[in-house]
C-alpha cells in the first residue's frame, strides 16, 4: 500500500471559482482537494463520455486521462462538447 499524498491546497481562484460546493457540508475544502488530486479515465469519448469529462473538469478533477478507439465521423461533431 502506497503512503497517503498530501493534498494540494487550492488556489484563491479555485476557492472563488468552487465555492458553491465547498459549502457542501460533508465535503468542504477537503473535499475540493481531493478532486483536484484525483485522476480519473474515460473511455470511449462519444456523446455521452464526452460530457461526462466535462462535468468532471468543471468540478475540478485535477487529472482527466481521455481514450477513444475508432475514428472521428463529422456526424459525431453535433454531441462534443470538448
């Protein structure tokens, strides 16, 4: 089992840009560093994994490792959003 990280601390532009959810009781602070240290991996970046890393950038997931086999169609342009 690997050593616990210390977490990063967050930025005064962090702290402003997610506010909303450090108030969240329960989550807080701690809970927004957390997310800025967590990696998270998705595959297949079609309509709905697309949005899904969105959300997941917007809510301030540090690391986002994003996959997808096959080929870009100019009909799947209508469902990105990245």
């Amino acid at each position: 089992m690997s050593e616990p990280q210390e977490l990063p601390e967050l930025s005064n532009i962090e702290k402003e840009v997610y506010s909303w959810q450090t108030t969240v009781e329960g989550f807080g602070e701690k809970g927004q560093r957390k997310l800025k240290n967590a990696s998270v991996m998705i595959s297949r970046i079609g309509g709905l994994g697309g949005l899904v890393a969105y959300e997941l950038a917007a809510a301030g997931v540090g690391r986002l490792i994003l996959a997808h086999g096959g080929d870009l169609k100019p009909s799947d342009l209508n469902r990105q959003l990245l």
